[in-house]
C-alpha cells in the first residue's frame, strides 16, 4: 500500500523532501579561531610570568590576564556557535537560510521566484574549494535575497539549485502555501 493510497489528501510525489542541509566551512571563520586562540596564548603566558617571575603580580595583571584568557575563549566559543547553527537547507520546493541560537530566523525562496545564481569569493577561498552562492529574486536587484556564505564547492550547490529552477512543475506543488 503506497502513502498515496492510504487516504491522504496530500500525495507522497507532491510533498516536499529535503535534499541537503550545508554549514559554513570553518574556514570562513578562521580569523576569529586564530585571534581567539592568540589572545587567550598571551593571557596565559603573561599569567605565568607574573606567577612565577613576580612581574607586576598585583589584581590589575591578575585581572587582565584572566580577562584575555576568558576573552579568548569566548571569541573562539562564538565562532563556533555561529558556525554551528547557520544553516543552507535546499528542499525540492525552496532553499532557506536559517540563523540564530535563541531565536531562529528563516529566509526562504521558492525556485520559482529565483532569477539568478551566482557564486562569489576570493580567489584565496576559491583555491581551496569554498565560496559564496549568491540568490537574486530579480536580474535588476544589487543585493542577492539569499547568500549561502563560505560553503564547500559552491560551483556545486548552484548546480543543484539551478537544476531544481529548470525543471519546475507546472502547476508547483507549493501553490497552496503563503508567501509572506
């Protein structure tokens, strides 16, 4: 017995299904790793200096050693997180971007809506297979609706994604639901 048969209003072929769920690649955020892990290496070093040399082993060098320290680590910590919980999700009916770790946001675009696919980066991020793809609603429009920033082979996820704009159904499945 298929799902279609089994008395549902809505068949199985018309639902949507999730294709791929992608995170930002840590390379995109190697800056904040390096500096992050950079500060806390000081706090610690000049925490051992002033412990064990007795350089200035007063509160205010205390303090501001294991500030840097925890400052450090904090810096590396929401990079991280940041990371962690942006998400690219593409569908068979919309791709949507969502971020946040509290209170979520999602953007999403219909592949019906979508006009242009373009993929961006340095040529330093491009070199090691990381970029950005970028989603116009219009071909007039200067800024994308959409970015897909610092993900793995982006030639590659504009593939897939021009792939599902070119071969919509008529009437789309996702006819029903509100846009706004």
């Amino acid at each position: 017995m298929t799902e279609s048969s089994s008395g549902d209003s809505f068949p199985a072929e018309k639902r949507e299904r999730l294709v791929s769920i992608l995170y930002p690649k840590r390379a995109s955020f190697i800056f904040f790793y390096v500096f992050g892990t950079m500060v806390f290496i000081i706090g610690t070093g000049f925490m051992i200096v002033t412990s064990y040399f007795g350089l200035g082993g007063d509160l205010v060098s205390w303090s501001l050693s294991a500030g840097a320290m925890v400052f450090g680590i904090l810096l590396v910590v929401w990079a991280e997180s940041r990371r962690w919980f942006t998400l690219y999700i593409i569908t068979t009916w919309n791709v949507r971007v969502r971020r946040g770790v509290l209170s979520r946001k999602t953007v999403r675009v219909f592949y019906d809506e979508i006009a242009l696919l373009h993929c961006s980066g340095p040529p330093a991020e491009r070199k090691i297979g990381m970029g950005d793809v970028e989603i116009f609603i219009s071909e007039d429009d200067d800024a994308p609706a959409l970015v897909f920033d610092g993900v793995h082979n982006p030639d590659g996820v504009r593939e897939i994604l021009r792939r599902f704009v070119e071969t919509i159904p008529d009437p789309v499945p996702w006819a029903h639901l509100d846009r706004t």
